[in-house]
C-alpha cells in the first residue's frame, strides 16, 4: 500500500514539474514576443490641423471605439481587467500626467494607429490597429488633428499586464498582436471619398469583419471570450434575418439596438457604430446589400 502511495506521489510530483516547466515555457515565450521590438518606417499623411478635420477626427473616434478604451475624455480607460487574461487599460492619450502624447511626433501617431507599434517600438496589445491600418491619408489626418487638440487630462497610466489565460492564447496564435498582422510592405491606405455609395460600405465595414467574419457570414467569434453569443448573418441568406430587413430596419438596429421584432441586440454588439451619420449607415447597408449569401457561421 505504502509503495503504492509512494509511487502516486512521484507520479503527482512529476505532473506538477511538468505543469511548472510548462508555465515557465508559455511565460518566457509570451514576454519575448511582447518584449520583440519593431521597426516601421511609417509614412506620415498630409498633417491638418483645421477645425474641419479636427471635427471629422473626433467622428471617427467615436464611431471606431477609440473613446471605448482610452475613455470618453482620451484620459484613459479600463478594457479588461480579470486574473485571466490580465490588466489591459487604454493609455492616456492626452498631454496630462499619465500621456505620452507630448512625447508623440506626428510619425509615432501614424505608428500605433497604422501599425499597432508604440513610439519606443514595442508591440501594442489589444490596440485593434488592423481595423485601422487602411484608414484612408484624410481619416488618419483627421484623427490625428483630433487627438493633438483634446484637452490635457491628468490620469495615471496603469500598464499592461498579461494574465495566464492571455499569454497561453498569444502563444498559441489566437490572441494575435496586430503588429504581427500588419505587414508594412505591403500596406496600402485605401483611396475611397465619403458618400453613400458601396465603396465607402466596403471601406467603413472593414471594423466589423473581426467579429462578423470576412464573408460576414456571422457564427463563433474567434476573438470573443467563450461566453460572447455568435455574431449575427450580414448577408443577405435566408439563415439570418438582414434579407428581410429594409433600410429603415438597418438604421433603427444600429442606432437603438433593437430588431423590427423589438428584442434586443446583444452589448458584445459595439454600439459606438450606432454614432455613425446617415451617410455612412447607408454607405455600409449598400454594402451589405451587394454581399453573396452565405449560410450563417459559414467562412
Ligand atoms: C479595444 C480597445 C482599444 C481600441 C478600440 C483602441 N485602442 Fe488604442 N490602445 C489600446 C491599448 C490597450 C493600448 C496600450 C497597449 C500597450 O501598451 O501595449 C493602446 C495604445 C494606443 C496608443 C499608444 C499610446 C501610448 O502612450 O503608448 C495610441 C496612440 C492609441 N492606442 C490610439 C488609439 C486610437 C486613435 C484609436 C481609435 C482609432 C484606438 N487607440 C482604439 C486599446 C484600444
Ligand atoms: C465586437 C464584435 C462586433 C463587431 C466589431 C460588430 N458586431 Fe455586429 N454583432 C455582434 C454580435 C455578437 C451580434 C449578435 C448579437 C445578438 O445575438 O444579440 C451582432 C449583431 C449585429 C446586428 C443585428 C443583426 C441580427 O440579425 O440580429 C447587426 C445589424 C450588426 N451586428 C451589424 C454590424 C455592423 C454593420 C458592424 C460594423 C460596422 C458590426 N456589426 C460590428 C458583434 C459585433
């Protein structure tokens, strides 16, 4: 019996070198890859600094969810903060105590947003620059003009810190770093004047191929923590419900976040797009329109 017990413990022992060495192997991996320093030579646009465009900047900072994560006031906000995947807050992006924005050349604005890469080079986490990376030389200006006006506010910065769960995913290829992603060589910002038109759909619907798939199929969100419910079917297939829905319908789920049949569209379903003018919410429904059917969840 004692040989027996003597022999489970070795075997427990065993298991948990096992575990140990794993944890060690996925820590030391995981801080290599956000420690790997990248060097970009981003291409700056024409720099606006007019109130137009600095108007047009603070559009496009709240319908792409920049306000979402560094904070209505850009001071700073929390994302995620849980023991699985870590601490993750969206810096300050203003001048105050806490920013590195008065640090921040107009070629290091274009860095993070374009190519998710800080200013001292190192990898962006969560920074979703791949829905940024072809903004058009205007909407990038824009934004940019936009974020160098906005008032200076003091907020502490509270740096990243990647939980178990986050850093096992980055090791496995399913937290992705958008630096990764972005290949410079061969970016190319997309070239598309505003209007409601199927084009400027295209361009604009980019932000939402994350969660709703390239095919917009909709169906398990790979981005998504386990519990988020599956994206909705935007095409226009007989499994989803955007082939019933007119215009009007499309306007009214966006703005409100309601079907025509009154039920509710989930939160996971960010409603900074609801913000989007007439323009563009046609602009995106054209888009939609001109999309093959495509059997929900089928990518
Ligand atoms: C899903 C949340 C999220 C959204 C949306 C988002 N960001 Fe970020 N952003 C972050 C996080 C988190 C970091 C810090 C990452 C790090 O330090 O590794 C960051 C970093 C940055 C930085 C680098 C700042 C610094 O001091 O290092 C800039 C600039 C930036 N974001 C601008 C933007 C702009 C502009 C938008 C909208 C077009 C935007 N972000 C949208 C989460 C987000
Ligand atoms: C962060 C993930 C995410 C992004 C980004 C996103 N969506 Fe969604 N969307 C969802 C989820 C999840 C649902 C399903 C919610 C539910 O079942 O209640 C949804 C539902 C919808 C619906 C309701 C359709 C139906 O059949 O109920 C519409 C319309 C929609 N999204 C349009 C868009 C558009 C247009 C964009 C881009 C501009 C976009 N979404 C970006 C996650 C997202």
């Amino acid at each position: 019996m004692s040989r027996i017990l003597k022999f489970m413990g070795y075997v427990v022992l065993a298991l948990l070198a096992l575990i140990g060495v794993a944890l060690i192997a996925v820590y030391q991996v995981s801080a290599a890859k956000l420690r790997q320093k990248h060097t970009v030579t981003a291409k700056v646009p024409p720099i606006l600094t007019d109130a137009a465009a600095v108007e047009r900047g603070r559009h496009i900072a709240l319908t792409r969810g920049c306000l979402d994560c560094h904070g209505k006031d850009l001071g700073g906000a929390k994302v995620i903060e849980d023991p699985a995947m870590g601490r993750l807050y969206g810096p300050n992006l203003t001048t105050g105590r806490g920013g590195r924005s008065s640090e921040y050349a107009d070629v290091d604005w274009v860095r993070a947003i374009r190519h998710g890469i800080a200013k001292d080079g190192h990898t962006l986490v969560l920074m979703p620059s791949v829905e940024y990376a072809h903004f058009t030389e205007d909407d990038l200006a824009s934004l940019i003009a936009f974020l160098k006006s906005v008032p200076a506010v003091d907020r502490d910065r509270v740096p990243v810190k990647l939980g178990p769960v986050a850093r096992v995913l980055l090791v496995a290829g399913k937290f992705k770093l958008a630096a990764d992603e972005i290949d410079p060589a061969t970016l190319q910002p997309a070239v598309v004047k505003p209007g409601a038109t199927v084009d400027y759909g295209r361009y604009l619907a980019i932000g939402c191929v994350g969660c709703h798939g390239s095919n917009f199929s909709g169906g398990k969100i790979e981005i998504g923590p386990p519990d988020w419910p599956p994206a909705a079917n935007l095409t226009p297939h007989e499994s989803g419900r955007l082939a019933k829905w007119t215009q009007a319908d499309f306007f009214r789920a966006m703005r409100t976040a309601r079907r025509p049949d009154g039920t509710e569209i989930s939160p996971i379903m960010p409603r900074n797009f609801g913000q989007m003018n007439d323009e563009e919410l046609s602009a995106i429904w054209l888009f939609l329109k001109t999309l093959p059917a495509a059997k929900t969840g089928v990518r």
